[in-house]
C-alpha cells in the first residue's frame, strides 16, 4: 500500500509539471488581465521562453495586473531594452570545467543535475545560459564523481541547474549513493525553486532518501516574497524538516516585486513559519533583458537598515552580490554611503 501511494504521489508532481502554461495569452485570460498586457509584452517570450505551473498560477491575485508573482513570470516589452552593464553572462558561468560543473568556489562544487526549471522567472541570471551544452546523464555525471576525486579540497556538492528537482527519485537516490562514496564530502546542498511551485514535489520517497543520507543535507528555497507561501507548501518544509534537513531560503531584490522593508519583514516572518531562515538576499544580477527588475544599491541598504529595526538577527538574510570571477559572494556593507 505505501509503495502504491508513493507512486500516487510521483505521479501527481510529475502530471502538474507537465501541465503548463507556456503562452502568456493564457496566462493573462486565466487571471482576468487581458486588457492590460499588449502584444509588445506577449512577444518578450521570443526573448525567454514563458513556463508557470497551475499551482503557482492559483497563488496569483484575480485581476491584479500588479500581482508580485505574476510580475515574476509575465514576459514584458522592457525585455527588449538594452542597458550598459547587463549582458548575457553576467557571471561569466558559460566557459565551465567541464560540461554541467561550475568549480566558482575552492571548496563547493556545483553540478547542474537537471537543465529544465518548472517555473521560468523573468529575472532569471541564467536565461542565456548553454543548457543545451550542459545536459548531464549518468555517464557524465560519473565523470564529475571523477572530477571531485581529483579536487580533494571540495568538501561540498551543490545540486543545482535549472531545478535539481526535475529529477526523478531514483535518479537522486542514484546520484547520492555516488556522492556519499566520496570520503572527502560533507554536504549536499540542494538549489531549488520546484517545492514553492509544485509543493507536490517533495515526496515521502525523497524525504526518507534525505534522511537517510550519513551527509548533511541542505536544502535552499528560492522565495522572493510572502504571497508564494501556501499551507501547501508548507507542509512539504514539514516533510523535509522531518527527515531532518535543513532548510534556507534565498531571494533577489526586484524592483516593483518586493524592495520594500515591509514585504522583507514579511517574508522572512512568513519563511519562519514555514521552518525556513533567510540565507541570502540578492541584488539583482546584470543579465540582459531584466534590467527593468534593478534597484539601486543604496536602496537596497535602505530596506536592509529598516528591517534591522524590525527583525531579530536569525531572521535577518545577508545582503549580497555575485561578481563574475570573484570566488565567493560579495557581501554588501549596510553602512549608507
């Protein structure tokens, strides 16, 4: 009976996956907004493909042109304009060791397990990304279990993409039993937007792999403000906080979306109540087509400085920026200037 019901379950967050918008002109019939989007919006697709799970959709305020999660996928004619700084490899990430690893960091190794997100965000640093180039199996993956027998110094690996998450099951399960050979390892670290837009997809099957795991398991959201918070959702970081895992949440700083102190404070509220802490908050990485999402950096001080009056310090996410070619985050100092 448990193995029929997981197979119930596998089979839902895989069906939703599956069952996508991927037109914007569907999109903004299902939510009311057609007289507020125009064709010059709806042709920002050509630029990056449009991709909204129902789930996420019924999120999204009936209506509301505004709505802070329908801004984050809805494709938008300010995608065409072209700013100094933005390019298309803003973390200079597409000349890598070898294909599907990045080697950015001396003691982390992030593997690009799977390509494909189920969500397509606007602001995405990787919409240019090569993905094509980049597709992992197991026979490659094999060769970066190589790659990190000859890098002894890594002593993490970080499951990233597109969404690690459109895995399935046994191909984690595989890729963790590789992994955990690996004396060297001491972590896992998993990068993934799929559980807040199909909250289906963390599973009894997934959870107890997790658990079972002799590394310590990290699992980082991608949550950029309260609304993408459900009682769904929630009771998948239940789950996964169960099989003891620990669970963390990173977001961006979007112009129009979120860069207000009072929807921070509120996210990183609502993120604890969902048994998360805040990691990091990023300003916006410079990535051609999203520059219309940028805020100024004394801005993003502001808010910082404001939800220091608010929060206490294990709510507070460390405000940070990614430079090409530096080996680690950079964090941001609050001091205004």
């Amino acid at each position: 009976m448990i193995q029929t019901n997981e197979v119930n379950l596998q089979s839902n967050w895989q069906k939703e996956l599956a069952n996508v918008v991927t037109n914007p002109k569907s999109l903004v019939k299902m939510l009311g907004l057609e007289a507020h989007f125009n064709a010059n919006d709806l042709e920002a697709r050509s630029l990056f493909p449009v991709r909204v799970p129902l789930p996420f959709i019924k999120k999204m305020r009936y209506g509301d042109p505004s709505d802070p999660l329908l801004l984050q996928v809805m494709p938008l004619h300010k995608e065409f304009l072209t700013k100094a700084g933005f390019n298309k490899d803003p973390l200079e990430e597409q000349q890598s060791a070898q294909p599907g690893l990045l080697h950015k960091y001396r003691s982390r190794l992030l593997l690009m397990l799977k390509t494909g997100c189920a969500v397509n965000c606007r602001y995405c640093f990787r919409r240019h990304f090569p993905y094509q180039e980049n597709q992992l199996n197991k026979r490659t993956l094999l060769d970066c279990i190589d790659y990190l027998k000859a890098h002894p110094e890594i002593n993490e690996v970080i499951l990233s993409g597109g969404d690690p998450l459109m895995a399935k099951d046994d191909t984690i399960d595989w890729l963790l039993n590789e992994l955990e050979q690996l004396p060297q390892l001491k972590r896992i670290r998993i990068h993934s937007r799929l559980p807040v837009v199909i909250p289906s997809r963390i599973t009894s099957q997934l959870c107890t792999r997790l658990a079972a795991s002799p590394l310590k398991v990290i699992f980082v959201n991608h949550i950029n403000h309260p609304n993408e918070i459900d009682d769904d959702f929630i009771d998948a970081m239940t789950m996964l906080k169960a099989a003891n895992v620990t669970l963390l949440n990173q977001a961006v700083l979007l112009k129009g979306i979120n860069d207000s102190s009072e929807i921070q404070v509120a996210l990183s509220e609502r993120l604890f109540e969902a048994h998360i802490l805040p990691y990091y908050l990023h300003v916006l990485d410079k990535v051609e087509g999203a520059s219309h999402f940028d805020i100024e950096q004394a801005h993003a001080r502001e808010i910082m400085a404001s939800m220091l009056e608010e929060l206490p310090g294990f709510l507070m996410p460390k405000l940070v920026r990614e430079i090409g070619g530096k080996t680690s985050k950079t964090p941001i100092d609050l001091q205004l200037q």
